[in-house]
C-alpha cells in the first residue's frame, strides 16, 4: 500500500559520537552516507524537526533513520 | 588574517523578501562569532552594500562587497576585488536591470538576468564563485548528473576569470544530495585545476529569524507557507554561525573552508574610501572665482544701501572662504545651473503673459536656506541676515559630508524638470535616489497573515486596528483584542505576533525618492547600478539618500510642494478674475488682519498651520511676527512635542504677555544664548548643535555628528556613543552632571523629528503668505488651496474634457444667484467635484459636518462654528452676491 510508504516506524537507535547512528535495529552502521535536517510546520500545532540520515549497514542495506528533534525518539521511513 | 573560516555568502533583507535580516544585524552576528571579514552578496543588487559596509567599519571588521548574480537564469557569487572589480559589477547589475520594467508573457515583471557573454565581458576585478546549492550555475547541472555541461560552463568561467579568481563554491544547507553535489563539485574543481570555496548562503543573523525568512519565501511567492515547501530552505541553517560550526559542516572538504580566509585576505576593495565619485563642478579650477563674481554681482542688487550691507559683505566672504576650503565652489555653481535649467522649463510651464512668471521657479527649504550664498544665487528666498540664521547646521569645515540643498517647486513644474534635468546631464550621469518601503505594523500584518494561511477577514481587521505609528505593545495588545486572547494562543496567530515586530522595520521593496537626485561627472553606474523607475524615463540608483550620502555624491531634491502649486494657482487666478498682479515677494509682512486670522486660528486651507494641534497652539501662542511664526511651524512636530518643548513654550509666551518683565527659566546659563528666541526649549534642531557646544564643548563637527545619528533610523548605538561624550563633556566644563543628563533626554526626545530653524523660516515664510491670500483673496485662495488637494481626481478623472476645472475655478465657489447657470444644472455640475472632493478627502478636517460645510463654503457662511469658514469681509467682484 502506498499510503503506508512514507510512513514513520518507531526503530531502536543506538548512537556514537555526535548522536550518529551506530547501530540500528541489531545492525552496525558501516557508513554514514547522508545526513539532513527538516524544520517545517512550526506555524501548526505539530511542528516538525527531524534529523535524517542515510546510512549503509553492514548487511549491505540502505536504510534512512530520523531522530525527532520535537517529540524525541528514532524513527525509519522506507521509501524517502 | 589568518587561517579559519570567513562568510563569502550573506544575503539581507536587501534580498527582497528572501533575507530576513538587515545589513548591521549580519554585521553584528559575524563580529559576535569573531569574523574577520564578511561578504554581502545580495540578489542582483548592492541595496543595502553602503550600510552593511559602514557597520562592518564600525564593528573592524572587513566588508566585502559582492553580489548574487542571475546569469543566464542561474546564480553566481561575486565578490568585488579591486576598484575595477567594482566598476564592473556596478556595470553588470546595471544591465542585469535594464529590462526589469518590461513584462514577460505571462504579465509579470522580469527579473533580473545578464547573459554569459556580458559577464565574460566585465569580468576583471571581480573573483567569481560558482554559485549556490539551488540555482548555481554548476550545481545545477552537476545535481541532475549532466557533468559534462558543468564542466563546460566552468570552463567558460575558467577563460574569463582564469585560475587566481574563479572558486568552485560547496555549500552544505543540510539538504539531502548536500554530500552528492559537492563531491560532483569537487570533481569538476579538479578538473578545472581551481580551489574549492566554502560558503554558508546566509539568509539571517540568527537561527531564530529563519521562520521568518520561510515567511518572506511564502509572501514573495504569493502563496501560503503551507504550498511553498519546495521553495523554502527547509531548516534554519542558513543563519549566521560560528567558524568553528561552519569548519564542522565542511570536514569533508576542510581545504575548501580554509580557503575562505585567503580568498578573504585578497580583496583589497573598501566600499567606504573607494568610491571614486566626484560631483560635477569639482574638477573646474575656476569655480571658486565664478562663484565668487556671481555672489558680488548679487550682493549689489539685494543689499543696496541697507544698513545690512556690511554685515552681508561680511558673511558672503566668510562662507566663501569656508566652500573655498571645503572645494565645494563647484557644488554650488551646479546648483545654480539646476535654478536656471528650472527658470527655463517655468518659462515653458507658465508661459510669457502668466501672472506666475513674476514668481521664481522654486524655493529653498531645509538648512540651505541659511546660506547667504545660496540667497544669492537664487537657492534660498530667506534673508539670513535679516532672519539672523547662522551657517553653521548646513556648512561648517568639519563636515564630512556634502550639505543638503533641497529646492521645491510647483509640481507641473517639477513633472517636467526632473527628464530635464536627465537630458542635461544625461542618463549615465542623473539618477533619481532610491528609497525601501519597509515593514510597518499593517503591512506586516496583511502579508505574513497571508502566508500563514490566517482568515483573510480576520487579518484585515487586526491590520485595521493596528496603530501605524505604534510601538510593539500596543501591535501585541490591540491583536489580541481584536481575534480574541484565546485564538491568539493559536500557533498560527501566535506565530504572526511574534514575526510582525521581526519583519518591522525590514525593506520590502525598491520604490522612488520623492525627488532626490544623484549628478556624476563619471557615468554613475561605475560608482552604484541604476536600475529603471516605474516612471518611464527615469532611473533610480540602488541607495537610499542615507547611503547617497554617506557615499558622499551630490543628491540634489527637487521637491514638489502642493502649496506652491496652490498658491501659484490662486495669483494666476487673482488675475484673471480680478486683474490684480500680486507679486508675493513684495507683500507686507506686517499685515495686521493676517495676523489676527493666524491668532484665531483661521487657518483652514493655509500651510503648515492648519493641522487641529496647530489651530489649538496658534489661539495659545497668539504669533505677532515671521519670528513668532517661524517658531510655530517647528513647535509643532515630533521633535519638539516628544522634548517637551510644547506646553513649556505655550506657557512662557502666555507669561511673557501677561507680564513683559517675566524671567525666563534656564536648565543653565550657559543655555540663554542659544535658546533665548524659544523661550528655553529647544525648538529647532540648529540648537541641537548650539547646545551641545555652549553646554559639553561639542566640536561644531560632532555636533553635527550627533545631529545625524539623531535624524537617522539605525542610531541607537550612535546616540548612546554621543551621550556620554555630551555629559562627560558638560560635566568637564562644571555643569553639573544630572543638568547635563536632563539637558541630554530634551536633546534625546528631539531626535523623533524637528525642523532647521532655516527650514522653518522658508515654511514660516509660505504660512504667512498663504495666510495673506486667504484672508484677502479668500475664494481664490480657498478653491486654488481645494484643487491642489483633490485637483488630480476630480479634473482628470471625472472630467477628461476639462470642465471641472472651470467648477473649481472661483467664479463657481458658490452657486450665482444671479442668473447665469440654471439652479438645476448648477447643481449637476457641482454635484460631480464634489463626490470626488469627498473621495480625496477633502474637507476631512470639518468632522461630520462636511457635507454642510461644503454647502455653506458655496453659500460663503460659517458653518455653525466649524473652523472651516470664509472671512467675512472678503468679496470678490464679480462673484455673484453669495458672499
């Protein structure tokens, strides 16, 4: 289902220096390969800051990670 | 300078509803996170670069001057390196403007553009980097995978300005392909054997003011914040922030980042000594000797025989002396030149047989009007040594900026004479002066209420109750009284409360000086682009007149007056209806009935003494004399009223009727001489400077120092320099120091806004004589002074054929009883002025009993005790009998 794509699944994070992620799920992350930030709809009542990052694990698998900068907590997004 | 990261890449405000920041706050943030240089590059156009320089000199550090170029619909960053440079970026963003007024297909103007080739063109001085994340002329390309055509425009940059001055610019706004697109970037530098550059595109000072900067986006692209994703930044990194932070960003590219302070360490350009502007005249030799022989020739006619005479040889030699030392012989020549290029074109305007060629083309206003130079070449109509006004505010050997003339003129006059004076000395050399609209509480309101998707009935009302002229508390209070406390806890009003105040004060958009004009020997687009006005014919330079003047070019206003229209056209009309010629330079200044119409504050119509707190001063002050009358146009203003200067004015004059022997009050002796004509207070901002000599030992330089940064919007700072120095100082000389802080706070509550006495005096000067006419020529008076207020709307809208201005002319002031036109068709033809009077408001001032006070104008009675009346005693022949 399409509508389901985007949408944000709680994940365990866990970080190294800088908040970076280091593992995620029971995977090490081998490379950092992007990272980004998104600060939107702060005129609504549900103001978005994410921190993104795309990363590479050693699996072999790209997986794009945010930590909720608002609400807190780690969260993947399959199809960003 | 050494190694560390400096800011290559800022936009302001100045980059039209794209930065949100103005020129000193980004000056502030990078002295604050300890730059040693910083660049302005704002869009297409160096609007804010004469500020931004002039706070980067104050704070030490280096400005760099650049641009954000569109070339051929992309962006590059350049930055001026030597004064070559700087002639060449002026020349390009000149062109970039040339066709900005002409629409595009879709109706919308174009925006600025140069080609390829004219940047090849105009290339030496300038260092040239590659342009932004977004729209760069290489990142676009390298983004969409094309790096054969990036490439290829790199090596065109590359050919024209060769390895030392082209950088490939990496930027990181933490977007997404940021790590793809600069490794792209980095390939392309490579290959091109240039350095990368690393550059933050600042579009604020502080994280804070990125929400506005998303709101800017939204109102620039008339779309709410919420459909404008895409063209947003997406985060607030964009701000101002540390070297250390912005080392961080560029760890990947840690050369790039180092290489900002060499490129930095290279430009040698100072916007604020390398100008190179000189005005026309300075070059001549001879100028001190021609202005000279034209003065003396003068002197002979104005003083012949008067006891003034010497006084007046006197005063003549001394200002020549000091235009001498100052080389400003040559200023004052070109000014005359202007006067009789105006005496040319009022032939022309008014033609040979008008009862208007007696009178001069214009007249002086502001302090100019206290030179006795200028009296004599015909700038000024005020006999400053009769006036008793002292040179000193206009012209002093310690200025370090060119003095003001400002001249008005009628304004059919002045329509012609500003493309006059364009031919004369021709467009590459006359601009007219740029001013910014900028952000008041209403404007604000409407646009970013927009953005923010708000209602737009509801945004209208709280633009409605929004005092213009408000201070913050009263914009917060007056909001949420009007949409309710708790929607305006909601986030969308809570946000448009807080981003208003941040956006007060910002410039929006480019608009024109009322009639400010700029004259170069050297083409003026090699010192500041020019860029077209909305007025066909006439171009604008980028700066604003504190820039024009900090610049140090020669502005020169020509100013339309609408009471000089109005009187003009109340002689012309005296004439023809009464074949009287008034010549108003030779009316008696002594008239006993206008003064006794002034003291009753049967002032309706007149100038500058007809506002409801100056017929409520003038039945209090009760003016005898130009003197007194002087006084009263500057009382009242914002100077004085927020100085306190008003209510103990009023009273001390009261007192001084009531018992001639009355003392006046001093804060300090050594106050008296320069406050003894107003009564103590301090009235005129001439005494700004007399104060602050007679009391803290100013020079007549600082002086003059203080009395800019009192005048000036971005002064805060400035003043608060200047007190000290003015207490420190008093209190050196033996003033006690809580005289000199309370002397201090009258000079402080100045600053709002006052009058030259000089400026005051030509004012003064035109409130007596319109005041004359109305009270002995009241028709024509009252329906010339009504023409000039609504004249454009009723005669050229409602009556393309002209009609109308015969139904305001006087012979139809009133409806003619006897006979003539018919009751009905008078009243048809009356009825459409009037709906359009009513429309430019006027007759505003008779407060709901406009419509009867109207009518009774016509029937030439009072109107139950309004103000708005005719005298009595005035008759015109040949009027009918309704007066």
């Amino acid at each position: 289902m399409s509508r389901g794509l985007y949408r944000p699944r709680p994940v365990e994070v866990g970080t190294g220096q800088g908040d970076v992620p280091a593992t995620v799920g029971r995977e090490e992350v081998e490379a950092v390969r992007e990272e980004w930030l998104v600060e939107d709809r702060w005129w609504t009542s549900r103001p978005l800051r994410r921190r993104y990052f795309e990363l590479t694990t050693t699996s072999g698998a790209n997986r794009v990670v945010f930590c909720d900068l608002v609400a807190g907590g780690w969260f993947t997004q399959t199809g960003a | 300078m050494g190694a560390g990261y400096v800011e290559l890449h800022a936009h302001s405000a100045y980059s039209f509803l794209d930065g949100a920041s103005a020129p000193e706050e980004l000056a502030a943030a990078a002295s604050m996170h300890g730059y040693p240089a910083v660049a302005l590059t704002d869009h297409d156009g160096l609007w804010g670069s004469m500020e931004f320089a002039h706070a980067c000199k104050g704070l030490g550090m280096k400005a760099i001057t650049g641009v954000e170029l569109t070339v051929a619909g992309r962006h590059l960053t350049l930055l001026v390196e030597n004064r070559a440079g700087y002639r060449n970026l002026c020349r390009l963003v000149t062109l970039g403007h040339e066709e900005t007024r002409r629409q595009t297909a879709d109706g919308r103007p174009q925006n600025p553009t140069v080609s390829l080739e004219q940047l090849e063109r105009h290339a030496e001085g300038l260092i040239c980097l590659s342009g932004c994340a977004r729209d760069g002329m290489l990142s676009v390309p390298a983004v969409s995978g094309d790096l054969a055509q990036a490439e290829s425009l790199g090596r065109r940059l590359l050919g024209a300005f060769g390895r030392d001055r082209l950088r490939i610019e990496l930027q990181r706004p933490f977007w997404r392909r940021d790590r793809e697109r600069n490794r792209a970037l980095a390939r392309i530098a490579q290959r091109l054997e240039v350095p990368c550059v690393a550059t933050g595109n600042v579009h604020c000072h502080h994280p804070s003011r990125a929400r506005l900067q998303d709101a800017f986006v939204a109102v620039r692209l008339h779309s709410p914040l919420d459909q404008t994703e895409p063209d947003r930044r997406g985060n607030a990194s964009s701000a101002m922030t540390s070297q250390a932070e912005m080392e961080w960003r560029f760890r990947d590219h840690p050369e790039a980042a180092a290489e900002t302070a060499r490129v930095a360490e290279r430009i040698e350009f100072d916007l604020t000594t390398d100008l190179g502007y000189r005005y026309p005249g300075a070059e001549d030799p001879g100028a001190d000797r021609k202005l000279a022989e034209l003065c003396g020739a003068r002197l002979a006619d104005r003083y012949p025989g008067r006891s003034e005479e010497t006084e007046a040889a006197a005063r003549l030699d001394e200002e020549l002396r000091v235009i001498r030392v100052l080389g400003l012989s040559g200023f004052f020549l070109l000014h005359h030149e202007l006067l009789e290029l105006a005496r040319e074109v009022a032939h022309e305007v008014r033609g040979d047989s008008s009862v208007r060629a007696l009178m001069p083309p214009g007249r002086g206003r502001g302090s100019s009007v206290s030179s006795i130079v200028c009296y004599l070449t015909g700038l000024s109509h005020i006999d400053p040594i009769r006036n008793k006004l002292l040179l000193g505010r206009f012209l002093n050997e310690e200025i370090t900026a060119l003095p003001d003339i400002d001249l008005d003129f009628p304004r059919d006059l002045r329509e012609k004479l500003i493309p006059r004076v364009h031919d004369r000395f021709g467009r590459e050399r006359a601009a007219l002066v740029a001013a910014f609209s900028t952000y008041r509480w209403r404007g604000a309101i409407r646009d970013l209420g927009k953005a923010l998707g708000l209602p737009a009935g509801d945004v209208e009302r709280v633009a409605r109750t929004a005092d213009v002229y408000g201070d913050l508390e009263d914009f917060m209070g007056g909001a949420a009284d009007t949409i309710g406390a708790r929607r305006a806890r909601s986030p969308r009003w809570q946000a448009l409360i807080e981003l208003c105040p941040e956006a007060y004060g910002l410039p929006r958009h480019v608009s024109q000086h009322p009639g400010g004009m700029v004259i170069a020997t050297e083409p003026l687009i090699d010192v500041c682009p020019v860029q077209p006005s909305a007025m066909e014919g006439r171009n604008l330079v980028q700066w604003d007149k504190d820039s024009c003047a900090d610049a140090g070019f020669l502005k020169i206003d020509l100013l339309g007056l609408g009471m000089l229209s109005a009187v003009e056209r109340c002689v012309e009309e005296i004439a023809r209806v009464r074949d009287q010629r008034i010549d108003l330079s030779r009316v008696p200044y002594d008239d006993t009935a206008t003064y006794e119409a002034i003291q009753m504050a049967e002032t309706t119509g007149v100038f500058q003494i007809e506002s409801r707190a100056q017929m409520q001063s003038l039945r209090r002050t009760r003016p005898e004399n130009l003197d007194d009358l002087t006084v009263q146009v500057a009382l009242v203003r914002p100077g004085p009223i927020q100085g306190g200067a008003v209510h103990p004015y009023i009273e001390r004059r009261k007192r001084l009727r009531e018992d001639p022997g009355f003392e006046i009050p001093y804060l300090h002796p050594a106050l008296e001489p320069a406050l003894k004509d107003t009564l103590g207070v301090i009235v005129f901002q001439d005494q700004v400077l007399e104060v602050s000599t007679a009391l803290a030992g100013f020079s007549a330089g600082d002086a003059e120092g203080l009395r800019r940064a009192m005048s000036r919007k971005r002064s805060d700072a400035a003043m608060a320099v200047y007190q000290q120095r003015f207490v420190e100082g008093a209190v050196g000389r033996g003033v006690d120091r809580d005289i000199a802080e309370r002397v201090f706070e009258q000079v402080r509550g100045f600053s709002g806004f006052g009058f030259p006495k000089a400026h005051a005096a030509a004012f003064g000067l035109l409130a007596y004589q319109s005041t004359w006419l109305r009270v002995h020529y009241a028709p024509e008076f009252l329906c010339a002074a009504e023409r000039a207020a609504d004249g454009l709307l009723s005669t050229r809208f409602a009556d393309p054929r002209g009609t109308a201005a015969r139904d305001h002319g006087a012979a139809s002031a009133r409806q003619p009883r006897g006979g003539g036109v018919p009751g009905r068709a008078w009243a048809r033809r009356a009825s459409r002025p009037r709906i359009h009077r009513r429309r430019a408001g006027a007759g505003d001032r008779c407060a709901g009993r406009r419509a009867r006070a109207w009518w009774a104008l016509r029937r030439g009675r009072r109107p139950g005790g309004a103000l708005w009346c005719l005298p009595r005693h005035a008759r015109a022949p040949g009027l009918g009998r309704g007066m």
